[in-house]
C-alpha cells in the first residue's frame, strides 16, 4: 500500500480556488482526503511526507488538443510547415520515438494528460505505421508519459483537410461518415475527430472558410460516436463549419477563428464545448507572408468569441495545437484573451477535465486520481513564471521523473 502526504500546501484546486496552508492525502494513487493543514490527521509513520511550504500544488494539466508528431519540442523551431517537411521522409520507427519523446517533454512540464488528435506523417488510410492508439497503449504499458486519449485517423471528405500529410480516413456521404467513425472505434479509438472546415495547413491554397461535409454527414458521425458511448470533437475554422457541426450534434468546436456572436449563442443553447488553442493563432500572426496577414485579421474577432464564450459559461479547454507548450497556450490565454491566470489554470484542468469526458482527473478533490504538480512560484501571480519553476509531477501517485532539458526547453 502507498500513501502520500501532501503537508501545509498553497493549493489550486482546478475548480477555481486557491487555499493556503492545504494538506492532501493519497492512498494507493487515489486522493483520499483534501483539507486544511490544521483539521487533517493522519498516521505519520505511515506516510510519506511531502512538505510543501513555500509551494503550490495543482492537479495535473490536461492538454485537450495535441499533435504529439507535430511539436518540435526541445528542437529548434522551424518556419511553418519546415518541421512537416523535416520529417515526412523518415521511417515510422523514427516518427514513433519523436513522439515518445514529446510525450515525456510534456510530462516533465506537469502535463498529465495528453488528448492527441492526430497528426502527420502517422499511419492513414494509404500508408501502414502507427498511430496515437499506440502511444496511448504503450504507455499505459508502463512507457513513460501522460495518458493519452487517442482519436486513431480523422475523418475527413475526399481531397479535404488533412489530405495528403496527415493521418485520415477519407469518406463521403451519411453512409460511409458513420462506417469510418466505426472503424476508427474498432481501431480502438477513445474519441472521434472530424473535419468540418478548411484550414491553414497550405494557405492560401486551401481555404479556412471553406465548409466540409454537410450536415447530415457530421449528424452521421454524430449519432454513431454517442451509439457507442464516445465524444466527438470537430476542426472547425470556418464560422458555418462550426454552426452545421453544433446543429449534428458534435459535442466539442476545435480552434473556432472564425466564429461570429451568432454561433457562440448556438453553442451556448447546444451545450457545445470549445478548444480555441489560442497559442497558434498567437504565433502565426507574428509571421510573415499571407498567412501572417490573413491572422491578424482574424485574432481580435476570435478574442471576441472566446471573450464571449467564457462569459456564456462554456466549458473552455486549453490546448496547444502544434509546436508549443502548455505554457505557451496558457500565456497567450492571460496576456492576449485577457483570461485570469486562475481562468486559464481551470481551461487546463477542471474545464478540460469535462470536455475529454474524464470523471477521475483535472481537479484535486477526495476521490480523484492523484495527478498532481508542484511548482515551486505562485502561478496566480505569474502563469510562466510558475508553470517553468516545476519541482515534481505526480502521475497516479508516482513521481515522474524530470528531465532537466525538457524543462529549460520551455
């Protein structure tokens, strides 16, 4: 039997409040009690103490949108698209291993779960490999990582976007939307990702405003992920993308730039949840050339809508999309979406708890799984300063091990 003593901690608790002086015992990777320092007894013998004046301990963070094969985390930063291109020659066994090796970055950065939708240069429709089920499943194995909730292929329409680099199922028509939705469930799926707008991948020659799939196809995705107990999330850019995915009944709206007031009320009415991965929107207007352009024409609406979403009382998500930290996305969320650093700390764990559909993490409460981050700054008065000052991360009640250059990559 383990058991754990989180004595006289600052604790943020991912459900929006911060307590001093916090004591958090944990048995068998399991939080068994939360309260304050003064009110909970516990055989000390019994315990190994973990003694947190002078810290703050968090749930784990939750990453809500991840591409583990697009991150070029630890390495040197290319130009968009550059890190695709680096790597879209190199064997499936190369590819596996960067991904590993991303997971175990974030890791040590206090990530403890990781939702991957996906990526380039893993096995599709076309080519044989591996794909984000079986990182999930190693790790569950016992490799080193955050779990991960794993999405296999996306779907997309014929020529739609994601073709040719990234790992897809093409369909078409109600019919064959619901038969690639099952197969990616055989596959071992725990959510389904689909395409219901262009993107910025190869702008400006594909279109982000562009829709893709009709509404009676995303219901057909729709009705069969929620048959079979699963979520289903969806890409969408493009402001009517994301309204014909709230009408089919899709539970969660992946980036939203283009969103106007309108679809932000539908969501609201809907229940639908939001990831805005804020951070590469951040990035790519910093730019140069017509992708740079076309953004900064689009980030002051788009802080708009998620501005609007919060004051909704939508579940808002945070997710670093590709080549970026958690500490990046929530950064960006404070310092350009005008989110609280208490805000941004719940979109990365309480909020995005919810949206992933997970009972058992995202908030330190008796009863959760006991994934748990100490930093050693008070993130509440700086999100960087405090998310880069990591001074241990528990997974389940393990302490993971951190790698000194991954958390200076940060």
């Amino acid at each position: 039997m383990s058991r754990l003593a989180f004595t006289r901690f600052n604790l943020v608790d991912g459900c929006g409040s911060s307590t001093p002086d916090m004591t958090v015992l944990v048995q068998d990777g399991q939080i068994e009690r939360v309260g304050p320092s003064d009110q909970v007894e516990f055989d000390r013998p019994s315990y190994d103490e973990i003694k947190g004046e002078g810290f703050w301990l968090l749930p784990g963070l939750i990453n809500c949108h991840d591409h583990l094969m697009d991150k070029s985390l630890g390495r040197r930063q290319g130009s968009e698209g550059a890190w695709r291109h680096d790597f879209s020659g190199r064997p499936p066994g190369f590819q596996a291993l960067e991904c590993a090796k991303n997971a175990v970055v974030e890791l040590s950065q206090g990530v403890t779960t990781i939702r991957d939708l996906a990526g380039p240069n893993m096995a599709d429709q076309r080519n044989p490999g591996y794909t984000n089920v079986d990182l999930r499943d190693a790790i569950a194995a016992g490799m080193p990582g955050p779990r991960i909730l794993a999405c296999r292929l996306a779907v997309t329409m014929t020529g739609g976007h994601g073709y040719p680099w990234f790992a897809i199922r093409e369909a078409d028509g109600p019919d064959e939307v619901r038969k690639a939705v099952r197969e990616q469930l055989k596959g071992g799926a725990d959510f389904i990702k689909i395409m219901s707008s262009g993107g910025f991948s190869h702008y400006p020659h594909e279109d982000p405003e562009a829709t893709q799939f009709t509404v009676d196809e995303l219901r057909a995705a729709a009705e069969e992920a929620h048959r079979q107990g699963r979520l289903i999330t969806t890409h969408a850019i493009a402001d009517q993308g994301a309204r014909n995915a709230i009408e089919a009944g899709i539970d969660t709206i992946e980036h939203g730039f283009l969103l106007t007031e309108e679809t932000v009320d539908r969501m609201a009415a809907q229940g639908t949840t939001f990831v805005p991965t804020v951070r590469v929107m951040v990035r790519m207007q910093a730019g140069k050339g017509p992708l740079a352009e076309f953004t900064r024409t689009v980030v002051p609406s788009h802080v708009r809508a998620v501005r609007q979403a919060m004051a909704a009382g939508i579940p808002i998500g945070a997710g670093t999309d590709s080549r970026a930290f958690m500490v990046d996305e929530l950064e960006a969320l404070v310092s350009v979406y005008h989110f609280s650093p208490m805000e941004a700390l719940v979109a990365a764990t309480g909020s995005a708890a919810r949206i992933c559909g997970l009972q058992q993490v995202g908030t330190v409460e008796a009863g959760k799984l006991a994934d748990l981050l100490i930093v050693g700054t008070d993130p509440l008065k700086g999100i960087r300063e405090g998310l880069q000052d990591v001074r241990a991360v528990y997974k389940e009640g393990l302490p993971q091990s951190l790698a000194a250059e991954a958390i200076e990559a940060g």
